[in-house]
C-alpha cells in the first residue's frame, strides 16, 4: 500500500465527465458513500490537466499533471467511471492516462489496481467504451479487472439528481468497491509477507 497510514485504504476516483448531473459523477457519488474511517477516496479535477504536449513534457511536466501523478502515485488503487463517446472513451480520460503513462522516471499506473464502470443513455451502458479503457490502461501495466463490472444502461432510469436510485446500479458499484478494497488489502498484505521473507533471507 502507498498510504502513509498504514490503517489507511487511499483509491482516486477519475470521471470522463464534468457535466452537472452526470450519470458516471452519480456513480462515483455512490462510491463515496462507501468511504469509511479506513477507506479514502480522493478526487482529481481532470480539467486542470493540459492536453498531452512532448514539448511542454520535455521542459518539465506542468503541475497540473505532477499533481496528477502525485494523486495517482498515492493511490493505492482507481477507481474510473467514463462515459462513452463516439463509440469509446472520452478524451479528457484518454488525455489523463498519456500523461501519467510516461516514464518520468516510472509510470505509477504499472501495477495499480484499476477498476473501470460507466454509465450511458443507451442500452450499451458504455460497452465498448469500457472495452477500450481496459485496453489502454492494460497497455501502461495497470492492474485492471473485468470483473466485477457495471454497464449502466438506460441510465436516466436509475439516477436521479445526480444519485443513483435504483437498488441495482447501487448494488453493482458496491461490489466493484468492494473488489477493489479486498485487491489492495490482498497487495499489501503479500508486500508485507514477501518483505518478511526478504528479512528472513538475509
Ligand atoms: C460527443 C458525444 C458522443 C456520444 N457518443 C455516445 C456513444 O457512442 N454511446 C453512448 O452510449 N452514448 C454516447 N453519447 C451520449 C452519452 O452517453 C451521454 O451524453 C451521457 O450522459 C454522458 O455521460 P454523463 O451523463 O456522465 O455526462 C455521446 C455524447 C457525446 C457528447
């Protein structure tokens, strides 16, 4: 685990969309709620971070984006809820994940766990979105699931001002919080029993 306290279960939550009222702001919502004294979830505002740019990268990342692989790095897993646009994901969490793929010196995205949820107007509830995040966020060694899953369709008939309402939808994102917090909890306790083993051993 990166947290600083130990008792401590950090996950940033990262939305494809800044719309007021969105349907993937309610499901990250609901995920909030399952926050406790011992799970955190940060925010990060992807707004603030500029498009990919070699030439701004070259003479030293922006702040925005240090801040954005500073959030990522103390993570110890993500948390992702994008919408679907034109058949796949948003460009602003596209954007986010070049940025923080880049070796400047390490990529804190290898190995982190990912878990990714959507929700849609239409009956695909982010299918193929969801499909093309898992494939870039496997290209940068993130440690992302399939399962659980949740691919909010109709998603109007589930989200009321900007809260998820139906026991279902509510449902599946507790599992997937679930997972992850169970993933980091699993991670860290074979960090701490490989560490043993490295002490053992020398
Ligand atoms: C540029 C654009 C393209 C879209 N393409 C799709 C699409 O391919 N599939 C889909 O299910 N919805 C598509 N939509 C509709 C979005 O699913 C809808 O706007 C949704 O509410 C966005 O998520 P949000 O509620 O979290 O803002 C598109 C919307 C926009 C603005």
């Amino acid at each position: 685990m990166q947290s600083s306290n130990n008792n401590e279960i950090r996950i940033l939550a990262l939305v494809g969309s800044f719309r007021s009222g969105s349907f993937n702001q309610a499901l990250i919502q609901e995920a909030r709620e399952l926050a406790s004294e011992h799970i955190r979830i940060d925010d990060f505002d992807l707004r603030t971070v500029p498009l990919y740019d070699g030439d701004l990268e070259a003479a030293g990342d922006p702040e925005e984006v240090a801040a954005l692989k500073r959030a990522i790095a103390r993570a110890d897993a993500l948390l992702i809820a994008t919408p679907e646009y034109n058949g796949s994901v948003p460009a602003v969490l596209k954007n986010a994940i070049d940025w923080a793929s880049r070796r400047t010196p390490d990529s804190h995205l290898r190995g982190k766990p990912v878990a990714v949820m959507g929700a849609s107007p239409s009956p695909g509830g982010t299918r193929r979105a969801q499909v093309h995040l898992r494939e870039i966020l496997d290209r940068t060694g993130a440690d992302v699931i399939d399962e659980p899953s949740l691919y909010l369709a109709r998603a109007f008939e589930h989200v009321t001002d900007g809260r998820l309402t139906s026991e279902d939808a509510r449902e599946a994102v507790r599992e997937i919080f679930g997972w992850l917090v169970d993933t980091v909890a699993i991670n860290s306790a074979e960090a701490v029993n490989s560490a043993e083993a490295v002490g053992v051993a020398g």
